[in-house]
C-alpha cells in the first residue's frame, strides 16, 4: 500500500484498517492467528491492536494470551520495525485493575515480555479509573515515553471530561498527550462516540479508532432474521437483528454494497472510516478468509450521498 494511503495517529502511520487481536488465543489458536496475521501483512497491514487482558475470558485462560501470541509472530517473522503495535492496560487482572501509577508500571513490564519487544507503539488506558486522577495518569504514562518503552499513548472508555482534563494537564506540564481515542463506535451504536466525545476528540486534533466497529458481526450482513450463525460473538448481534433500526441499517448496507459490489463488511467499515475524527476502524479476523472484506476498506470511498443515506438510516 502506497504511503498516501495510510493514516496519521501522533507519529505513527497506520494502514486503515486496525488488526484486532481480540480472538488470538480465543476463538484462534497460535496457528490460526499467524495465518491471519500474515495474512494482513502480506495486503500491506500494520497495525495491530490488543490488550493485557485478551483473552481472559476463554476456558483455561489468564490473560495476555493475545500479547503472547503476537509477540511469538513478530519475533518469528522479525518484522517488529514494520509494525505499529497497541496495547492497553487497566483492564487486566482482578488483582491489578485500574490505573493506579504502580499498576501502570508493572503491567507494562509484563506487556512487553509478552510481546517479546522493548516498546509499545501505542499505549491505550483500557478503561478509566476515576479513583486516580488524571495528573498522576499522565505523569506515570509520561515516564514511559521518556524511557522509551511507549511511542504514543492513548485513552479508551473515557468520560469527555476525564479526557479533556487529561489533554488540559498534559498541555499546562509539557508532558505526553493522548494522541488516540478508542471508542465503542458503529452505525447501529452512534450515541457511545457522537456527541461530547467527539467534539472533544475533534477540538484537541485527537484520532478515533473505533471498536466494535462491526457490531460483534451484525454489520458483516451475515445475522438476518431467520438465520443461524455458529458464532461465540452471535449473542452480541442478535440484539441488533429485530430492531427497526438494524432492519434499517441492512436494507442501506445492501443497497450501496450492491452499488459498488462490495460486502456489506466493507460498506460498514468505509461508513466509519469517513466519519469526521476516525483515523481507521478496529476489526478482527478468526480466519484469513474473513480478513478480504475488511481490508477492503483501504479502497473503498463512498460518495457524499451514500455516507448520507447510511446515517440517515443509523439515525
């Protein structure tokens, strides 16, 4: 992929689509995973997004599974110079949940083991802890970029005003600022970005990276009343399916897919990526065959009235 068609988050440039490892070491074994991930490399991918606490949820799991294995791929492949890695932390362990500075410390140490590298590309906050206040967030998230073990940081699943006071002290001390916000964002989940968040993200020049972006795979077309889906993410899509607006959103996903032959995947996806803020929407893969229409998105552009038509159907 040419380098004018990637995407700036602080100093990072990004292919436009994120990689999420969410299932690696879930619903993907090591092998399945490295299939995946090499996959989206060989199409010109960069960016791969995980997290201290993927997949804790799987039987038999602790935690950091999705590190591991990514780690074992970027050292077998010794491509680590040619990907942007993101990582969160506050999320993990019931033992070290939050964002406490000693936390931070600590979990970092552990990421990177796993991740077999001495940096973090990019750094997010998982999840907000209001129990510690902003000053000491950044502070602790500052020394790590001044050590060198975090390129960019970043914040998911934070409160507007959390992260303006985040932005505001970071300007006022001179220290590392958010230069990223992921939040849970799609066509049939609007209300959880749009709005303050967003403005805030806009006003301090901040990029989005939404996940959820496929709405747990409601927005690949494939869930439809009447239709069974082998899925350990179908619970999360069956909501959407026998709700006017979902019914909604499909007829207009079909409609401009079927105007550019293109998946319904891809539509979703591009309907995300021209959304003001939006550096490049998060997705992941269980299989290399699902990876196609998501990196499709690098060259798919909607028209002005077809962005129009898929947000007048979200409304």
């Amino acid at each position: 992929m040419a380098d004018n068609m990637h995407r700036t988050i602080g100093s990072l440039s990004v292919h436009p689509l994120a990689l999420g490892g969410n299932v690696f070491g879930w619903t993907a074994d090591e092998k399945q995973s490295f299939a995946v991930l090499d996959a989206y490399a060989e199409a010109g991918g960069n960016f791969l997004d995980t997290a201290d606490v993927y997949s804790a949820w799987a039987p038999g799991n602790e935690g950091g599974e999705s590190e591991t294995i990514i780690g074992n791929w970027l050292a077998a492949r010794g491509n680590r110079a040619d990907v942007v890695v993101a990582t969160k932390v506050g999320n993990g362990h019931p033992e070290r949940r939050g964002l406490a500075p000693d936390t931070i410390k600590k979990d970092v140490e552990a990421s990177l083991r796993r991740l077999r590298t001495d940096y973090i590309d990019l750094y997010y906050t998982h999840v907000d802890d209001t129990s510690v206040p902003v000053e000491d967030i950044i502070t602790t998230l500052d020394a790590l970029v001044k050590e060198g073990k975090v390129r960019e940081i970043a914040a998911s699943n934070i409160t507007p005003e959390r992260l303006r006071a985040s932005l505001d002290f970071s300007a006022r001390s001179g220290l590392a600022r958010y230069v990223a916000v992921q939040p849970h964002y799609n066509l049939v989940s609007r209300d959880t970005y749009e709005g303050d968040l967003a403005a805030v993200t806009a006003e301090y020049g901040l990029a989005a990276v939404p996940y959820f972006a496929l709405a747990s795979g409601f927005l690949t077309g494939k869930y439809r009343p009447g239709a069974t889906v082998e899925s350990a993410r179908s619970a999360g899509a069956a909501k959407y399916v026998d709700s006017e607006r979902g019914r909604k959103v499909l007829a207009a996903l079909d409609e401009v897919a079927a105007a550019h032959d293109a998946e319904v995947a891809t539509v979703a996806l591009s309907w995300l990526a021209a959304q003001p803020t939006v550096a490049t929407p998060l997705a992941s893969a269980r299989t290399v065959d699902q990876l196609p229409s998501l990196l499709a998105v690098a060259d798919l552009k909607l028209t002005e009235a077809e962005v129009a038509r898929l947000t007048e159907a979200s409304a």
